[in-house]
C-alpha cells in the first residue's frame, strides 16, 4: 500500500551544519547581517512608493556598535521590520525566507535590490556567535518583539519597549572568535563585502558628521555617459588600491535579456614576461559575493581589474558559488563581447592610441585568443606586430599585395603560406636585422613569454595563410646573391678546421659582404627543443647550420692560407657567427676570449 508523508528536518541536526558548513568563510555572516538590513530597508521603501507605509523622517541606514566589554557586536536597521507572527514565520522557521515572501506578495512591485531568497541568512550570525538576540518593531501598529537563542533547538520570545521602526540584531560573540570585537577589523569586513551597499553604513556612529564606510551609488551604477575619465580613474584607485592608471575600460550597462553593470579596466603591464592576475570582483545587487568566478569571468578576463553586477546571477544558498546554468554562459559571452567590441571600436576610430596601449593589451588578447575560438574570431583583425622599424602593422597590412593578375582571378590562390619573419631579441638578433634591413626585408617583433604558442596557435589556425621564421632560421632569398653557389673547397676547410660531425656547414653568396657567417637553425626543430625545455625534459643539440659568406673578403682569402690559418680563422669566423646567434657559454667565451687575444698578440708585434 502507498503511503505519502511530508520529510520533516530536525533544526537539531541542521544548526551545526549551518554553523560549519553553509559558507566557506565565518566573516561572511556579516555580509548576510547588513543584507537583510538592507532587505527590510527596501522593503519598506516598496511600501511607501506604493503608498502603505510613510515616508520616513530620518536617514535609511545600517548601524553597527562593536561592544567589547559587553562582547556583543550589533548591527541595526531602520527598515521594515517584524510582528511577533513575522519572526516566527521568518527566524523560527529555517529556509524560509521573508525576501521571496514579500516578493510573492508585492509580485507587481518588482524585486528590484531584494538581496535574500533563501531564509538562512540570519543563520550565519551563530558561526561566531553563542547566543543571539533579536529586537524589532514592525511599521504596523503592533507591539515590538525580542527573540533570542543558543543557537539549539529552543528560543524565547516576548514583547519588549523598542520604540523606534526597525530590528535589531545583537550577537554575543563566542570566546574563541574574539577577532570580530575589534573596530578595525569589523571595518575591513565592511568595506570587503558591503562597499556598494544602496544604504549607508555606519560603524559605532557618534553622530551626523561621521563618514558611512560604503558608497551607496558606486561609479558603476551610473549610466556611462554620466561618468568622465577622472571619475573612472578614481574609482579604478579607490577600488584597486592601483595607483597607475588604466590604459582604458569597458563600461558594461544593460538591462536585456538580463540586468548587468559594472566596470571592467585595463591596467597597465608591470611585467612582460609573465601575465599578472588581476581581481575582477563579482557583486549581486550591490553584494559581493566573490573575486575571480570563472564561471562567470573567463580566465582571460581575470588579467583584466574590475566590477560585475549581475542580480539574475543565480547563486546557491550560500551566496558564495554559482549554480552552473545556461544564464550563466549567456551573462559571460556577453561580457567577453563587450570586452571585444571595444577593443574593435579603439582600433578602428584612434588607432594611434591603441598602438601605443598595445605592449599593455597584447598578452591579454593573445592568451584570451589561445584560449577562446569565439574571443580569436571577434578580434583576429587588430592584432598588430611591432616589426624591425618600429612601425606597428596587422596580419593583412603584413602580407604582400596581390598582383594585378591575382587580384582579377579570384579563384587563384597560392599553393605556399606567406612566410613572415620574426625577431626574439632584438640585441641578440641584431646582426640579421642589420642584414633584412639592408636588402629592405620586414620582421615583426614578438619578444613576449607567450609569443611562441601564439605563432604556433595562429598558423594552426591558418595553415594556408601564413607561417612564422625567426629571422635565424633560414636565409631569404633577397638576401642571396644570383651567382652564388655552393663550393666545396670552403665547406671541406670549415669541416676540417671545426671538427664537429653534428655542424652542416653551407656556402652562399650573401649581398652583404661584411658578414663572414651565420648560423640558422631549422625552426620547427627549435621550437620542439624549447617545448621541451618548457617542460623540464633537456635541450640536447638542435643541429645548427652554419652558413659561409662567399662574399665575405675574409672567407675568399681563406683558400690562400695554410692549414693551420686556414683552421685559426675557420675557427674564429664560427665563434663570431656563435656570438651573433646566441649568448656564448662560459666555454665557448673563453674559446673566443683566447681568438681575440691571438689577434691582438699578432697585432701589437
């Protein structure tokens, strides 16, 4: 026979698991305290714009009274408050909340900055509290009321002589959690979790000329066109305790599908080599519920500093974590999209000023790239590349024009990618871009820690398109003279001299005389040893290709020496090309160091 019944849950067993378990931080109660303050302050302000309750004479505000003696910390409203009937409705019962209560009931009013859904906020108050006391009095002409328990499955309730609108909530903080009897750090608490809250808050308020600790309209708040640069800059200060300014910051502001505000800023680069972890804080209804969630704010994002809004966020009962939803992933597209599109409008209406922010934007763009194919596809045409002559230049400004003939014929395309060439090190690498300079050859400059994947990611993402060199990886055809030629006198004399199987050794008829020789490595074979470098296995020998300059004097002479000048400048001409391609080991300098002193001897006879 079936039988149906009704789960009933012990608060036996449901207060510990509150006390210890329901939020991930014990300081998080006072958050919840000053929320449904909050609550019951809007509350009533819905009832007076709907003409049921009147309007009040004094200022709507939290009060918060640190009593060390007492050992009691208060937080006091002036909003709404409670019948007897409401407190035991709303406190005895738990996860019953009177925030979807009087939205039930006042549907047609909206909810607009009702924080509480889910009736276990004022729970929190006992992770720090061994007893807890409540005092209101409702705007209805009923008697005021004072509740108080442990925290066990028992309390008290009684009328008392509070006279004024309001509740009061006083917790006798427990012994071992004496932290949050001290001034100072209640204040933090506020300003970390209740910085935006739409009423004042006051800490142990002494009278009209004290300062609230929060702003009650914060910059973000605000549409974007009643806001000016100054006042961005000091919002970005104030919040961030960064005192360089943004390079520049999106302003997001929309109320469809779904209401989101907020600021998301650009901060300028301290560091090249590693991408620096901003705090993209996450509020709901001017209540910060975390920094960094990455269900909201991609991980790209999170190099970014800034503020989201987002009431439709849908939280679990803890205000802590999200519930993964597909709100959730519309509400981050979007804010992805906004952060794209402006990126796109600074490009394309003041290009000179997003060149000049690019060295503080390029590893946010090129990591946010890597990692999100719709973000890549959105602003794939501003990325631009510093090349060899300081000129910042796009992908397609990179590529060479089109014949006339290929320009009419649509349907013919080149069966080879565009080769374009890149430095690493502009100091190291100076001796080839003397070379690409001199022949009227462009490279492109990529010196960033992330440049390697990037250049890999993009020719991934157009094999038919473009492929990436570094300038020391092959020798281009225009810097090669028409008659050169392999000879295999010079390359005998250089294998000979060296005496290192594991070296090609090449000849070519350079156009620039002045270069004996250099060396190439092959760079697919480069970029695998340094992905393994990357993850701890060991470089081993890349196979260098040492290339000898025909056109050199130096090397055109070498076949008039005997063996052992020929083996003496062979030598030397290897460990000056070493020397332009990479920094010289402590061995190899010294091999170079007792070259130049044999010269110098020579010289000085």
């Amino acid at each position: 026979m079936q039988k149906q019944g009704n789960i009933k849950i012990s608060s036996e067993n449901m207060m510990p698991i509150i006390k210890k378990w329901l939020y991930s931080d014990k300081d998080i109660f006072l958050r919840e305290i000053v929320a449904n303050g909050v609550d019951a302050i809007t509350k009533y302000n819905k009832l007076v714009s709907m003409g049921e309750a009147q309007s009040s004479e004094s200022e709507y505000c939290i009060k918060i009274s640190v009593d060390k003696k007492a050992k009691t910390l208060t937080v006091e409203d002036n909003g709404i408050g409670m019948t007897a009937d409401e407190v035991e409705s709303y406190i005895t019962q738990i996860a019953f909340s009177g925030a979807s209560d009087f939205l039930e009931k006042y549907e047609k009013a909206g909810g607009d900055g009702i924080i509480g859904h889910f009736g276990l906020g004022f729970y929190s108050a006992y992770m720090v509290s061994e007893m807890v006391e409540i005092f209101t009095k409702s705007y209805k002409d009923e008697p005021a009321v004072h509740w108080e328990s442990d925290g066990n499955s028992t309390y008290t309730i009684e009328e008392c002589d509070k006279a004024e609108r309001g509740t009061k909530i006083v917790m006798h903080i427990a012994p071992e959690e004496k932290e949050f009897l001290d001034e100072s750090n209640i204040k933090n608490l506020v300003k970390k979790y209740c910085s935006f809250m739409p009423y004042n808050i006051y800490v142990n308020y002494k009278g009209n000329d004290d300062k609230p600790l929060n702003t009650t309209t914060p910059l973000y708040a605000k549409a974007p066109k009643d806001c000016s640069d100054e006042d961005y800059k000091k919002f970005y200060t104030d919040t961030f305790m960064d005192y360089n300014e943004p390079i520049f910051w999106v302003h997001l502001n929309m109320d469809y599908p779904f209401k989101l505000k907020g600021i998301l800023y650009f901060p300028k680069v301290k560091n090249k080599v590693e991408l620096e972890r901003g705090k993209v804080k996450l509020y709901c209804n001017q209540v910060f519920i975390a920094d960094n969630i990455k269900e909201v704010i991609p991980e790209y994002l999170m190099l970014l500093n800034g503020i989201i809004d987002c009431p439709d966020i849908p939280l679990n009962v803890s205000r802590s974590f999200l519930q993964n939803d597909k709100q959730v992933q519309k509400i981050s597209k979007h804010i992805v999209k906004k952060v794209a599109d402006k990126l796109n409008s600074l490009y394309k209406s003041d290009r000179e000023k997003f060149e000049k922010c690019w060295d503080d934007v390029a590893n946010f763009i090129k990591f946010g790239c890597i990692k999100d194919s719709e973000f890549y596809d959105k602003v794939k045409d501003i990325i631009i590349y510093k090349d060899i002559n300081g000129k910042f230049l796009s992908v397609s400004e990179l590529m060479p024009e089109k014949s006339a003939e290929e320009a009419e014929d649509k349907d013919k395309k080149s069966t080879e990618p565009t080769t374009i060439y890149y430095v690493s090190d502009e100091e190291q690498q100076a001796q080839y871009i003397k070379l690409f300079k001199d022949q009227g050859l462009n490279a492109i400059c990529c010196d960033n820690f992330i440049d390697p994947h990037f250049l890999s990611f993009l020719e991934y993402k157009t094999p038919d398109k473009i492929k990436f060199m570094r300038i020391d990886a092959d020798i281009d055809g225009a810097l090669k003279s028409e008659d050169g030629g392999e000879d295999s006198v010079i390359i005998d004399i250089f294998k000979t001299s060296l005496g290192n199987d594991k070296l090609t050794i090449k000849t070519e008829k350079l156009k620039n005389s002045e270069v004996p020789a250099i060396i190439v490595v092959d760079e697919y074979m480069r970029r695998y040893s340094e992905m393994g470098q990357l993850y701890g296995m060991s470089q081993g020998d890349i196979g260098k290709t040492v290339i000898v300059n025909t056109a050199s004097p130096a090397i055109q002479k070498l076949k008039e020496l005997d063996a052992d000048r020929q083996k003496f400048v062979a030598n030397y001409v290897y460990l000056l090309a070493l020397a332009a391609f990479k920094k010289l080991s402590p061995d190899e300098l010294s091999e170079f160091q007792k070259y130049n002193l044999e010269l110098l001897g020579n010289y000085i006879k």
